[in-house]
C-alpha cells in the first residue's frame, strides 16, 4: 500500500448545523496562508495525500470533506445546493484563515466551488487555483419545465431507495472499481484510496459490505437552470490570480459530446481578469492521482510567482 511521506491529522469543525470533518497537514504560519484545498465530486479530503506529500516545501494545508462526502454528515437531506457548498467554504476559512487570504485549490466540483467563491468573496482569495472545473453547458429557460419534473421523478427514486450506490464484498473491491474507472492508477494507490474513500457497515444478511462515503442524494440533479450570465459575473468579480488546469485527456468533450467544449470553457476564463492555463500530459479527470509531481509543482510554482 502506498506509503504517506506527510502525515495528516483530523479534527471537526462546526459549520452551520453541520460538524464537518478536516484533514490538516503541517502547521499554522504567520509567514505563509493556508493552502486550502476542496476535492471533488464522490471524493474526500484524503485525495490530496498524493500532492501534499509532493510538494517541496512544507504548508500548513487544509482540506475538508463537503457536506455529505467522506466523514462530514449531510444534515438528513435529500438534495443538496451549490450555494450551500459557498457558505461552508466561508464558515471554513473563518475557522482556519480569519482576515487572511488564503491560496485555494479545488477540483472537478470543487474548482467549479472555488471558482464561484472567489467571485463572491474576492477578497479572501490570494491565489486560485481550478483543477479541471470546467462548469456546465449553459441551459435555456425553455428547459425549465422539464428539469424540475426530473428534479422531482429522482427525489421519489432516492426516496424508494433505486439510486443506492454500490457497495462491495471488501475493501479490496473499492480499490477495483477505483482502477476501472481510473486505468492510470496504481495498485498501491488505489489500496491507500479505497481504505479513506469507503467504509465497512454490517450487511442485513450477515457480514459487511463496503460503502463509498459519499450521500446517494448528491446524485440528485439540480431543480435550478444552471444560469451562465450569472456564472460570468462571479468570474468577472475575482480579484485573485487564477491557475486553471487541464488534463491531456478531454474529459469534458468525453462528458458532453459536443454539448459544451473545452474552446467553450476557455472562452469564459476570458472573463477572469488574471487567468492563465496549464495543461498535464497523461493524465485524465483525476490528474491529482496521475500526475501528483506535475499538479503540485504547478501550484507551488503559480503560489510563489
């Protein structure tokens, strides 16, 4: 199993009506802001443990669990709200950074998170960095009637327990089905992975099944039209220099065939006052897991610049 060079401790904090769980690398300093970091959809804090032990220099780093992901509870939900995602963030940097701007990195959801925080709270932000959020294809208010119909159909669906996520014989299954959705990563990872990513629960017929820590609710689509007018406005209010990182992999076009492109993306980053783009080569979606090295070397070289 792979073999963490920094090691991390937990601790909870109150955030709202919620105790969200905290991975913490290093210690606090006054010469440096914290580097925050925010995983993924259907991914947990531990993710980070693969970059935070590349990077060169020690960083008093945060990374939490969003509501209803690893071990942060979900408040007995059934759906979940981009703009609850902001406030948690806002009540986190409280806790950890108080006035100071702090260095913060999201991922997949997350950098679609930070990327809207940093719009609303801009001076919070001394770097941004956005791995691989690209955001979603922007949608019509004809379409309205219909997604809030489906919005509807999934909520009976969760509520009659038909989008359970799978669960598996051991822990060794998880690490399976993390290299097949993953083809790029290692045994040694992907053990390390699924130790942080699921969890044993005694099964009704005897036995445990493994469980991914993530709430089947997250699966739930948005009621809401994802609005891109109000997307570009938070964009145009960020103050903070702005990384966004790709894959060589074009995981959007993979997502969207044609619907939304990468060409589509970059030219809403124009309106970023200070954006650059970087690419990492063979690497997919999970370029974090990938290429650990490359990701924390380009943002510790944009951090420092």
């Amino acid at each position: 199993m792979y073999q963490a060079l920094r090691a991390s401790r937990s601790e909870f904090v109150p955030v709202r009506n919620l105790s969200y769980h905290v991975r913490l690398w290093g210690e606090p300093s006054a010469a440096r802001p914290p580097l925050v970091l925010m995983h993924g959809w259907m991914d947990v804090a531990a993710s980070w443990q693969f970059v935070v032990d590349a990077l060169a220099e020690e960083r008093f780093v945060v990374a939490a669990d969003w509501r209803g992901f690893g071990l942060t509870e979900g408040g007995r939900v059934d759906n979940y709200w981009m703009p609850d995602y902001l406030a948690d963030l806002d009540w986190l940097l409280d806790h950890y950074a108080g006035d100071v701007p702090v260095d913060l990195v999201g991922h997949s959801m997350g950098g679609n998170v930070v990327m809207q925080y940093a719009g609303v709270r801009p001076q919070r932000v001394r770097r941004l960095v956005n791995l691989e959020g690209f955001g979603m294809p922007a949608l019509k208010p004809d379409q309205a009637p219909e997604r809030f119909g489906k919005w509807i159909d999934e909520l009976k669906r969760l509520h009659r327990g038909e989008m359970a996520l799978a669960s598996y014989s051991g822990v060794e299954g998880v690490a399976r089905r993390l290299m097949k959705t993953n083809p790029r990563l290692t045994q040694d990872k992907a053990d390390w992975l699924a130790a942080h990513w699921s969890a044993g629960r005694p099964h009704p017929e005897g036995g445990e099944r493994w469980e991914i820590l993530g709430d089947p609710a997250h699966k739930i689509i948005n009621a809401n039209l994802f609005r891109l007018d109000e997307m570009l406005a938070l964009y145009a209010a960020i103050t903070a220099p702005l990384l966004a990182v790709e894959a060589s992999d074009d995981s959007l076009g993979q997502w969207w065939k044609g619907r939304y492109t990468l060409d589509e993306y970059h030219e809403r980053l124009k309106k970023v006052p200070d954006a650059r783009i970087a690419r990492v080569e063979d690497a997919g979606h999970m370029l974090h897991h990938d290429q650990p090295a490359r990701v924390a070397g380009l943002i510790e070289d944009f951090l420092s610049s």
